[in-house]
C-alpha cells in the first residue's frame, strides 16, 4: 500500500481546521423584545468598545469640557442597559469552535463570552457579562470598581458591581435595573444596603421576590478592585481563539514544508529509466 504523502495529510488538516472558520451560524433562537427592561436597538452599532466610549462620551461633556466622575458613571451605566438585554452570549462555532464544543458538551461556562470586546457584538449579555463590559468602559477613565458577587444556598447568584467615586463606594447593577427613583439614598455601598435590607427590596420590586434577594444577600463577596473578574476565562478564550487561527496555518505551513523537501529529493536523487 503506498504511504499518504506528509505534505497532503497536512493539507487535508489545514482544510479541516479552516471549515470552522467559515461555518454559517443561525440563532434559531426568535428575538423577541424585551418589555421589562431598557433594551434600545438603536445602540446595535457600538460593537466594540472604542464606538462604545465614543458614545458615552458623547452624552457625558455635554455643555462642559470638564470631566466629571459621577456623570460618567451614569452615563455609561445608562448605556449598558440600552445596549443589551438579558441573555447569554455565547461564542458560536465559527467564532471559537474549540470555546464552543467544549461549553455545549463539557460545562457551559466554557463558551460563555468574558471578552468585553466581543461581548459588545452581541446585543444580550448575562448578569456578568453586562457588568464586565460597564466595569471595562470605566477603567478606560481610570475609574475604580470592583465586582460584587451574591449566592443563594441552592448555588443561584447575581452579578454586580461597585464604583468608586466621592471617597466611597457605591453599588450599580446593569442587569436587573433597579429602580433608585424608589429611595432617596441612591448608589449607596453594598454595606450600606445590608444594613438597610428594606431599602434594597424597594428598588429590586418587581425585578425579584424579597424573599428570593433575601437569601441571595446571605453570600456577599467582593473582588479585588479593579481586578478583571473572570481572568482565568478570559486567558482561555483568548488562547483557544488564537489556536482556531494558528491550526490551520500550522497545518498548511508544514504542508508547503514538506511540499518542498520532497521536491529538492527528487531533484538531488531524479529517477533514471532502464
């Protein structure tokens, strides 16, 4: 049996590995638009961080040059909840197939996107997923946050964050959209709303049950100020993204590689007939 050519195994490799790149992908999913949240598609084209500041900036210097913290902060909170509705965004199989596979046959989270970037190019987002994105667009004003994480026993939990503004923190959540029109103590510290529970149930009515936010307040945990908070997800999409592109090159590189080397032996040793 005559042995597979070195040079055309790896072409075939190089070929499998692309496909997933040009793979077509329908959300079969019916969009349907949400009537309990802020949603506005009219943001759609902020798809990346850069348009996404561009943005804020646009609504936060209005009639002034000066830069101020506070309004910024509204502002880009504001956004967030234009931007996405709730939802998970998850990396399609062109996108990062490794991510993908992976998140649909091992555990979910593995193509949940943490990526603030390529959060932005979708229009819904989880809980984290929308608070990652605000706390980025913060930190390209060097304001500080750090992610507020609240479990219930039974594992369920939420997503939020503090801002540091006016020597304190002060809670934002980007997600559930609570109403602070409800309490005259708006964006106070978490610690502060702990020890004013009946405050926080005013501004969730209607977002969760007070007996659900009850339990979730038994778990609060907060993270390392302007710590990214999924860096460990984050480096493993941004490695697994790079592999689904440097396949398919290496394969094809080692393809030519070897292309050639077979072309010099026949040069160096040509086949002489009798």
């Amino acid at each position: 049996m005559k042995k597979l050519d070195k040079s055309f195994i790896y072409l075939i490799l190089g070929i499998i590995f692309t496909l997933p790149l040009f793979y077509t992908n329908s959300d079969s999913t019916k969009f349907v638009r949400p009537t309990n949240e802020r949603y506005n598609g009219a943001l759609n084209y902020c798809t990346d961080l850069q348009s996404s500041i561009k943005f804020i900036d646009s609504v936060s210097f209005v009639g002034s040059d000066k830069f101020d913290t506070l309004t910024y902060v509204n502002s880009a909170s504001e956004f967030i909840k234009e931007r996405f509705y709730h939802g998970t965004a998850n990396y399609t199989f062109s996108e990062n197939w490794i991510a993908n596979m992976l998140g649909k046959y091992v555990w979910s989270h593995f193509y949940a996107i943490v990526v603030p970037g390529d959060i932005l190019k979708r229009n819904k987002g989880l809980c984290s997923q929308q608070t990652m994105v605000f706390m980025e667009l913060l930190k390209s004003k060097n304001i500080d946050s750090r992610k507020v994480g609240i479990t219930a026993q039974d594992g369920n939990g939420h997503f939020l964050c503090e801002v540091y503004y006016a020597n304190s923190w002060h809670v934002y959540d980007v997600n559930l959209e609570p109403n602070w029109h409800k309490v005259q103590h708006a964006h106070e510290s978490m610690d502060y709303y702990l020890q004013n529970k009946d405050t926080l149930y005013t501004v969730y009515e209607g977002k969760i049950s007070n007996s659900e936010f009850k339990d979730l307040l038994q778990d609060v945990k907060y993270g390392v100020p302007n710590e990214f908070p999924a860096k460990k997800m984050r480096l493993f999409h941004t490695v697994t993204k790079c592999f689904t592109y440097a396949l398919p090159l290496f394969f094809f590189l080692n393809s030519i590689i070897y292309f050639k080397r077979r072309a010099r032996k026949k040069l160096d040793h040509p086949t002489t007939s009798a």
